[in-house]
C-alpha cells in the first residue's frame, strides 16, 4: 500500500484560551488532533503538554487532563442521557457524586435537562452531538480538544454551545476544530490554517484577516419575487 504522510513539518504553540484549527475535509486536522489525544503515535517529532512530554509511559497522565469530542460519535444507543453520562463520567475517574453535579450543571448549559431519561438512540443528530461534548467537559480538562462541535446544531444552539467554551476555556486550553469560519471569528483570537498535513498559517485572528485583505471579497446579492 501507499502510504501518505497526513501531517509533516508541523510546528505549533497552542496557548491558553480557544484555538481555533482551520481548513477544508483532508488537510490533516483530526489525525493532528488523534496525536494530541494520544489515539495515534507520530512517526517522528515530539509532543508536549504543560511541559509532559508525549511518551507510553506519561499518556495515562495526559489521558486523564484531556477532553475529546471526536467529529465521529456514538454513544451507548441502548442507555439513556443520564446513564451513558454517568458512565463516561466513571470512566473518565470522576467521583460518583462530584459526576452527577457536573451532569446536571452541563446539561442544562447545553439545554439537554429535558432529554436526560431519553435513550441515546431516540436522539437527533445535533442533540448526540452535544451529549458528545457534555462528555469532553466531565473530567474538567486542562486541554479540551472539539472536532467540529456546531455541526448539527441550529443558529441558537451553536451560539450557545460557542459561549459555553469560552466560559470553559478562562485558565484552560480549547482546540476548536472547523471549516466554519463563523465559528472561529466569534470566539478565537488566535488560530492555525492547515492544508495537506502543513500550516499555511498560525498567529493572530487580525493578522490574518490583515493578509487576507485585498484577496477575499464577499458578494453580496439581493433577490425578488415578480408580481
């Protein structure tokens, strides 16, 4: 078989607060994001974490300061809201009791409370998807990592879900993968652009949209019906 080389020559700072990860379907954004969460081990290179370096022997210590909402989820379709939270949360090494309260507290920030007796499978695409994130939040991590976490949801969910982690994000590290640039404008001051496994880009929103300048035009089109 071919083998493709999905990120290379790859040099990235994520600071505290949202980072946002850019770039079209294939550019190497979720096999980045399966090296940070230690799904994959790089061929070459090192990764750290609050000064942890990357190594089989420090992934438990990392595992457990990680949160991940993974583009693709499916989550225990037979138990309910409730009990596949729980259970995650048991998992993930969270008091039984200090678990329930978080649930509770996350649920109604992503207005599941009403949802939370439902079985998973009775859910709709944008509803599983903000159980997915509930997930990611339980253990309170230092370094949440979200795969496209608006996709599904509606205008007001996605504004509400965007406040949700930049509340989350004061004193942590959230890495915001996309291809909504909307997203990212409304809650990232910083960010990296990615195209075949390489970054065309990593600084300041306002440097970017400053090099952009003169390159991008927006069209804007107005419609009428005829009497």
């Amino acid at each position: 078989k071919n083998k493709v080389t999905a990120i290379n020559h790859a040099n990235l700072e994520i600071p505290n607060g949202i980072f946002g990860l850019l770039g079209e379907n294939g550019a190497g954004k979720t096999t980045l994001m399966r090296v940070l969460t230690t799904v994959l081990t790089p061929t070459s290179g090192t990764v750290s974490m609050d000064g942890i370096l990357y190594c089989e022997e420090n992934y438990p210590k990392i595992q457990r300061q990680i949160g991940y909402l993974p583009q693709e989820i499916d989550l225990y379709p037979g138990l309910t809201v409730q009990e596949c939270l729980e259970y995650m949360g048991d998992l993930a090494g969270v008091p039984k009791e200090e678990c329930r309260k978080r649930i509770r507290y996350y649920l109604e920030k992503t207005s599941l409370t009403g949802h939370r007796k439902k079985k998973m499978k009775q859910l709709s695409g944008g509803m599983k998807r903000r159980v997915g994130l509930v997930q990611a939040l339980l253990n309170e991590p230092k370094f949440l990592i979200v795969d496209e976490p608006t996709t599904g949801l509606d205008p007001e969910e996605r504004i509400r879900i965007r406040n949700l982690l930049v509340d989350f994000s004061e004193n942590r590290t959230v890495l915001f993968s996309t291809h909504v640039v909307e997203d990212l404008a409304a809650v990232c001051s910083q960010l990296a652009v990615m195209k075949r496994g390489s970054f065309l880009y990593a600084g300041s929103m306002r440097e970017l949209v400053r090099q952009a300048k003169g390159h991008v035009w927006m069209w804007t089109v107005f419609l009428w019906s005829r009497h």
